[in-house]
C-alpha cells in the first residue's frame, strides 16, 4: 500500500473511534431501547431479537470491502476508467456510472467514500468547480438507488433478503425496473451536462492511484467476498463466513478489523432490542401493524424522509405484512431529505470541506434534484 493510501486509512480509523459520540442515529437508537426496557425488563429473549446472521455477513463485507478499499483497488479502477475519457460529459457519465453500478457490490458508502473526493479532484483539475455541486449530488443519487439492485448493495437490502428468505434472483427482478429507469434519467441529465463538449484536461495532479497494494492481499480479499456471497446466498452458514474473516484478517491485516463500522452494527442492536419489546406490547403491536399492514411503501418513504432508510427498515419490519412493499419503500425513501439515507451526508461533508462557502447551494440542489427524483420513482412505483 503506498503512503498516501496508509495515511488516509490511518486518519479513517481514527474517525471511527469517535463516531459513536456524534451518530445521532446511534444515539437514538440506543435511547429507545434503553426507555423499552423500562416496560420489557431484560431477560432471555432479548437474544431472540438480534438477527445475528445480518450482522455476521454485514460484518464480514464491511472487513472484506474495508481491506480491498486500503489496497487502493476501487480508486485504481475509478482512475483507470476516468484516464479513457476525452471531455466533461464523458467524464461525468464515467464518474456517476462509476458510482452507480460500484454501489452494488460495495455499498453505497463505499462508493460515495472512494468516487466523490476523486470527482471533486478531477473537476478542479478541469477547471469545472461551479459544476462540481451538481455532479456531487447525481453521484449521491446514482449511489443511493443504485445499491437497490442487489441485496449487498446497502444495509437495509441486506437485512431485508435475509427475512424475506427471497431467492437471489426474484429479488433482482423485483428491484430491476426501478434501477433500469434511474440509468435512463441519469443519462439523460448526462446528455444535458453544461460543458459537457469542453475537454477534459486531466493534470497529473488528478488524484490518480499508481500501485496497488499487496496483490496478496487483494487476492485474499476476493476470496472472502466469495465467501460472504456464498453466505447471502444461504449456501454457507454465516459463522463460517466470519470466522474464516477474523482468522485470516487477523493474521494477515489485523488493523483492517478495527475499521469496520460497529457502531452501525451496534446502531442495529439498539433497533433490534427497540423493535423485539415494543412486539411483546399487545396494545403497541396491536396500532403499529394496523398502521403499517398495507401502506408498507409511503409509510416507509415518509419514515425514511426523518429518520433514514436503514432504521425505517429496522423499526418498520416487525409489524410490516409485505417486505417487497417495504423494500421498495426503504430504497426509493433513500430520496428526498439530506437525511434519508445517511450515505448522502458522506457526500455533503467531502464537498463542504472542498467547497465551504457553497453548502447552501449545494444543499438546495440536493433537496430539488431529490425530490423530483422521488416524485419520479413514486409515480413508477405507482404504475409498476
């Protein structure tokens, strides 16, 4: 790994370290489970709330894309693809692309967290930073809906496909015309691009990666994400798929370990034990499933909007009657507000470090390409 890779893997790390004490969504989470006990003593079930196999592959493919992300694999591919193109628009259309079908494999986080600083590098470089704003939040949304196609593409599709118990290919069929649509908008909005006949003149200063690093490594890194596909898809069990993760990653990287989000594993704790105890409250159970139970889609775009989709996910799928409903609702719900899906505060905190005194454009750019998106998914949802 070169050096400016290990430094920024360094300073990544450190983040991690403090998050807990800034996630509100942690913090709520924990709240509410903490008041829930107060009516739900704890006692033995509370293990029964935990879907340890969600958490066990989630954090199996947090270590696995954590260790491919420090061996520069994704910002090497990313620099390979953009090094092709000749002006603006083939440029842009190589960066939301680049986001959009690298979501689905890697996360939308992932995506955001490796293509948003390399976009804003290489507009910069271009000269094109008054656009730099708008392809941030197509990137954001490519990302976003994106990850819908696949159930490893975000946290709730993951969690979501282990209760449903749906095959791999139903749901990819289920979720294909709601992403085939978002690749049509997406190179639609491309084609009208301002600039986008001017040349792309990339510097050598454009953030490009050089080396990989350890093609061991990498190597090993694969091998585990065919383990962890191999446990979505129910061929292995999901402790066998992290325990050959810890092991091996320990032995060969043990830092990499460290850098998995917990606390977004232990965000889905405090969600779980919330969801398990309000269950066992008859009169609770009885007025969330009554208010849930066939308006599974807007009650979960309209949670989502306040709360963000992976806890609207968390919270709603105890009383929900329809999961594909639900799914739907949870990934087109990733629309709309700045916080309905915590993957676009990724984008707005790398252009508001590079660009602070245009939060507020960006931000009111944000919300109306958003919610037009929205209402356009909405509409789909309705004809589908």
């Amino acid at each position: 790994m070169n050096r400016n890779n290990h430094q920024a893997a360094e300073a990544e790390g450190r983040k991690q370290k403090n998050r807990r004490k800034t996630d509100p969504v942690f913090v709520i989470a924990w709240v509410l489970a903490i008041l829930s006990a107060f009516f739900i003593h704890p006692d033995a079930a509370y293990t029964g709330y935990i879907d340890w196999r969600s958490l066990g592959i989630l954090w199996s493919l947090m270590v696995v894309i954590q260790g491919l992300k420090e061996n520069a694999v994704f910002e090497k591919i990313g620099t390979a693809v953009t090094g092709r193109v000749s002006n603006i628009r083939q440029l842009s259309a190589a960066l939301i692309f680049l986001c959009f079908f690298g979501s689905m494999l890697v996360t939308n986080d992932v995506a955001l967290l490796t293509f948003v600083p390399l976009s804003i590098t290489l507009f910069h470089g271009c000269g094109k930073d008054g656009a730099a704003s708008w392809l941030v939040v197509l990137l954001t949304i490519a990302a976003n809906l994106g990850s819908m196609l696949t159930p490893i593409g975000n946290p709730q599709n993951l969690y979501l496909f282990g209760l449903m118990e749906a095959d791999l290919f139903v749901f990819v069929l289920w979720m294909l015309p709601y992403t085939l649509f978002t690749a049509l908008v997406l190179l639609a909005v491309v084609l009208l691009f301002p600039g986008g006949k001017e040349e792309a003149k990339l510097g050598g200063n454009s953030g490009t990666v050089r080396h990989f690093g350890s093609r061991v490594q990498i190597g090993v890194y694969l091998a585990l994400f065919l383990l962890a596909m191999l446990t979505v898809l129910r061929i292995l069990p999901w402790w066998v798929t992290a325990g050959c993760t810890l092991v091996i990653v320990f032995g060969m990287d043990f830092k990499i370990l460290k850098r998995a989000d917990y606390t977004l594993l232990l965000t889905f704790i405090g969600f779980f034990i919330f969801t398990g105890n309000m269950a066992r409250i008859p009169a609770v159970r009885n007025v969330l499933q009554e208010t849930i139970q066939g308006r599974e889609f807007p009650v979960a775009v309209l949670s989502s909007q306040v709360i963000s989709n992976v806890p609207a996910a968390l919270l709603l799928s105890d009383f929900a009657a329809d999961y594909h409903e639900l799914l739907l609702g949870v990934n087109i719900g990733g629309l709309g507000t700045m916080i309905a899906s915590m993957a676009s505060l990724i984008s707005f905190k790398f252009f508001a470090d590079s660009y602070p005194d245009h939060k507020a454009s960006y931000f009111l750019r944000f919300t109306l390409l958003n919610l037009i998106m929205l209402a356009f998914m909405t509409v789909l949802h309705g004809i589908i």
